[in-house]
C-alpha cells in the first residue's frame, strides 16, 4: 500500500476554511432580526406599561434601576434590548413588571381583583 504525500492531502481538503462553511442567507438574518426586534418592541411596551402603572417619570424610573434615562427610552423604543434584570432587581417593580408582561401574553386575561377582610 502506498503512503499518501503531503500533496494528496492538500489537494483532498479545502484551500480556505471558509470555503467549507455553509452561509445563512440573508433573506434569513433578515427574519431573525426582525423577529428580535418585535421582541424588543414588546418588552419595551411592557417597560412602558410598568413605568405607568407605577406612576414614575422616565426619570424617576430610570434612577430606581440606576440606568440612565435615554437608555430607558431605547428599550421602550424597541431599539435596545431590554434589560429584564435589572427592574426585577428593585422588588418594588416587579409586580407591576409581571403584570405588563402577562398583558403582552396572547391568550393571557389580566383580572384586577380587590379582597376586603370582614371585620371581627
């Protein structure tokens, strides 16, 4: 049996590494980021809906999840991504937060419901 050279070899692979990979389309890339960025505009509707049912200013808001204030109003844009973690860190929103993310939920009925304690 023969031994291979080392120019079988070359020959029998590619050149270029990247002459193997297969490519997404950018028909596809197209699709991800536009499903992304109806993603982004959602959570930036719920941020939104958080900050009203709060009651705070952009400022205020902001301050309360020390982020800076233009950076707020990117997420509620939908041109940034939103940062989940950093209003569940301030316990006070989190309530409000889930509220608004259930309201984005298809199929998901928000029902406020008061409850009073009969008195003794």
């Amino acid at each position: 049996m023969a031994n291979p050279s080392v120019a079988d070899a070359v020959v029998s692979r590619p050149l270029l590494r990247t002459e193997s990979r297969k490519r997404m389309a950018k028909a596809s890339l197209a699709a991800i980021r536009k499903a992304e960025n109806e993603d982004w505009v959602r959570l930036g509707t719920a941020v939104e809906r958080t900050r009203g049912l709060l009651g705070l200013t952009l400022q205020e808001f902001a301050s309360a999840i020390d982020k800076d204030e233009r950076q707020v109003a990117r997420w509620i844009a939908g041109t940034e991504r939103t940062q989940v973690d950093a209003i569940f860190a301030v316990a006070h929103f989190q309530r409000a937060f889930v509220i608004a993310l259930a309201e984005q939920a298809q199929g998901v009925d928000v029902v406020t419901e008061i409850r009073v304690p009969r008195s003794a």
